[in-house]
C-alpha cells in the first residue's frame, strides 16, 4: 500500500458558498469529538481486566519459585519473555521485560549511548560535533520530541509504502558518519500503517554505513495489531542483521501498551547479547529490578503465545469497526471530488489523511472550531513542520464507531471548505 501524494486539482468544481453553508451547518451542530491520540478505547481495556486479579495474596511467586514483591530480576521474568520471543521476533534469551513503557526504554538507551560507548563505538555520542537520527516521514512524533532532548539533527527521509526509501538511506549512512541511527516503525507503522518490505529489512540490515555504531531503532509497538484477518509478517531484523555481518545493528522496542493497558503493561527490548551486556550494566545502576508483580499477572495472563493471538482478535473485533467507519465515510463524502486520498491500514492505530498542498492546518483549525480535535497538522514531521501541509494523522479507536461517523463528515465539511477556499484565491 503506497503512502497517499498530496492531491492537488480537484478533479469536480467546489462551490464556495456552498462549502461555507455546509460548514455553518457543522458548527450549528456543536460537536465535541476527539480524534487526536492512538489510545485504546475503553471496551479494550476491558478486555484486559482479569489481570486486576490474576495475583492475589498468597500468589506472587513466578514459575522457578522467584518471589515476585521482592528485588532483582533485571531481565525479567523468563516465562513472559519466552510468550512475547515469538511474537517480536527476538530470541528469549535476547528479550528483557522492562517497565510499563518501551518509550521510556528508548530515552535510556539513547541516553545511554550518549554517555557511554555502545559495541563497535569509538566513543560516546555526546562527545561527537553532531548527532544525526534519519527518521522516516510521516512518522510517531514523540521519536521525533526524545531525539530533540539530547540535541540529535533528524534528517527526514520519504516512506514508499514498503518502508523508507532505500535509495536514500543507503546514500546517506554511507556517506555521513554523524548519521548514528534511524527511527523506524517498521510494522503498521504510526501513522501511514505500512510494513517495511522483506527487501527494505534485509537492505538495512545489510547496508554499509560510515559511524561503526550506527543503530536501527526498531519499534516494534504494532507487531500483533492487525485489523484484518491477513496478518502481515515482517522480517525478523535481528536475525537479518545477523546474516548481514551487522548482528549489534539492531535495538528491538515493543510493548503490551496496546495489548493489555496503556498505563500499566510490559515493555521488551531485545538485542544482541553484546548490546544486551552494555544496557544491562548500565541499567543496573537504575533499578533493582523491574515491576515484577506485573509482570506476573501479564505470564499468568497471556501463557502462550497463541493467547495473544487470540486476545488481538478480541481487539480487532473493537478496532476493525471504526476503521470502516473512516474509510466508508470518507469514500462517500470526498472519494468522488479527487481532493483526499487517505491509507486504509491492515493494522495498527492510524489513518494517514493527505489533503490539497497547504490545507491540513486549515482543516485541524476548521474543525477544532467545528468541536472536533484532531493531531496537529505537521505533527508526524520533525518540528511539527509538513513542508506540503498536507498531512493529517487520524486517530480512530478511542471514539465510538458513531462517534468516529460524525467526527468524519464533520472532518469531510472542513477538507470541502479548505480546498474550495483555495481553488477560489
Ligand atoms: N511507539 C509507537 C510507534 C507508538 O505509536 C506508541 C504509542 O502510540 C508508543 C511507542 C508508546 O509505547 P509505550 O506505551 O510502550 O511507551
């Protein structure tokens, strides 16, 4: 599935006056409908309630006897690693259970590279003139906030639809020692929902790059998400990396944020034992150990690998729903006029909605005014800044499929009267 271009000709006349009616219409309305954040909705949190008293008194031992309320276990406990191995495509033995977030996991591990020198490294990254991240665009904007922190340069680079465009990776690393490391989703990706091509996997993998300690930030977060019953399948890039002769190029994030709850799952981060050695010994001196009494009830909940599955399924049953509802709203209200074009994902949490060059801040600002939030516009771009300010991350599965209806012809009335206001300048 191709990210969509910016449409630029209507194909069919706007009127003017006629979109601006419609528009009064909509605010007549007085909506208040939120479409801004990929959060779960609360139906799918429900679906998780069991690990509410999957440990009670009496019960906190893990499956080797290991007391769950007491300190240590830096790598986690080994039966939810060996349920989630699979599924993240890492060896249990290369796979730590962490804390609730894997994006807290990724602020340490760049910050750990800043002060200390990763395998293959010649130095910390700190002590370097620059740092420079490639990040993939459209892309997850809270990447783009934690390079900010420690002062790393993005450097965007398009997506294709099967993954960022090689041509241009390639040419960069391997000219640029600065260039440090790439940001990929490489799954459903937030927010275009396309999956990085077995090629575009085994190219980086395989790419010759100018810094030795060049990384892949693998992020994982939608690797069981999908919304339809074909489930697409990624390339395991550690085992890729290694066939390459790069097997440290790989940090492997993923969590159960979307899986079980999004305020107090289990995060994973998998590597190769070289790198697991240098984060291990720098977590030490964070932690004891992590939360493992949650970690007990998520084994106890999900044990096996196939309960995962299942459970996803229980997901999309919620999720697939308000996807259609985007998708058959938006066919039917922009689909003749040639002015949108929009993703319709396989998985994952997003909707990429790309409208005439220069209206996606309109469109947010016309529907804020309409009661109806949207993501920023520029905001999957480093800097909020969509050089087309075309982009529009639609965020469906927190609202109801009636809510995510209305929000949408609400969202359609504002594409209308953005693109007839600039065909009329
Ligand atoms: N990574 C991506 C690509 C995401 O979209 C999100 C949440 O939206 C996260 C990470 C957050 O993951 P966690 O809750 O494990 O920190």
């Amino acid at each position: 599935m191709p990210a969509p271009s910016a449409p630029t000709v209507p194909a069919v006349a706007l009127d003017l006056d006629a979109a601006r009616a419609e528009y009064q219409a909509l605010l007549a309305e007085g909506l208040a409908l939120d479409l801004t954040r990929g959060k779960p909705s609360g139906q799918q949190l429900d679906l998780s309630d069991a690990l509410l008293t999957l440990v009670q008194p009496g019960e906190a031992r893990a499956a080797d006897g290991t007391d769950c309320r007491n300190y240590g276990g830096l790598v986690g406990l080994p039966e939810l690693r060996a349920v989630f191995a699979e599924l993240l495509q890492v060896p249990a033995e290369q796979l730590l259970a962490c804390g609730n977030a894997s994006l807290q996991v990724m602020y340490d591990v760049l910050a750990h590279a800043m002060f200390t020198t990763l395998p293959g490294g010649e130095r910390p990254w700190a002590q370097e003139s620059e740092v420079r991240f490639l990040c993939p665009v459209p892309g997850y904007d809270r990447h783009f906030t934690l390079a900010a922190r420690f002062g790393v340069t993005l450097v965007p680079v398009a997506l294709t639809g099967e993954g960022p465009d090689m041509d241009e990776v390639e040419r960069l690393v391997a000219a640029d020692p600065s260039i440090k490391g790439i940001w990929c989703v490489p799954k459903y990706s937030n927010p275009t929902g396309e999956t990085y091509s077995e090629q575009t996997v085994r190219r980086l993998a395989a790419m010759p790059t100018a810094a030795p300690d060049f990384r892949l930030f693998w992020d994982n977060a939608y690797a069981v998400h999908h919304l339809t019953e074909d489930r697409v399948e990624l390339l395991p890039v550690l085992q890729a990396c290694a066939e390459a002769g790069h097997p440290d190029r790989a940090f492997v994030f993923g969590s159960t944020s979307k899986i079980t709850y999004a305020g107090a799952g289990v995060a994973f981060f998998g590597s190769s034992t070289a790198n697991l050695a240098w984060y291990s010994a720098l977590a030490s001196a964070q932690t004891i150990g992590p939360d493992k009494v949650n970690q007990l009830r998520h084994a106890r909940f999900f044990p096996s690998t196939q309960s995962v599955l299942e459970h996803m399924e229980r997901h999309r049953e919620l999720l697939a729903p308000r996807f259609a509802a985007v998708h058959e709203v938006l066919e039917a209200e922009l689909g003749p006029l040639g002015i949108a074009s929009w993703t319709k994902p396989l998985g994952g949490y997003f909707v990429s909605l790309q409208v005439p060059a220069g209206c996606s801040s309109r469109v947010v600002r016309l529907a804020k005014e309409a009661g109806i939030a949207l993501t920023p516009a520029g905001a999957a771009f480093p800097g909020g800044l969509d050089p087309q300010d075309s982009h529009i991350r639609l965020a469906p599965s927190f609202p109801s499929a009636a809510e995510v209806r209305a929000a949408m012809r609400g969202v359609a009335v504002c594409v209308r009267l953005a693109a007839a206001e600039l065909a009329a300048q």
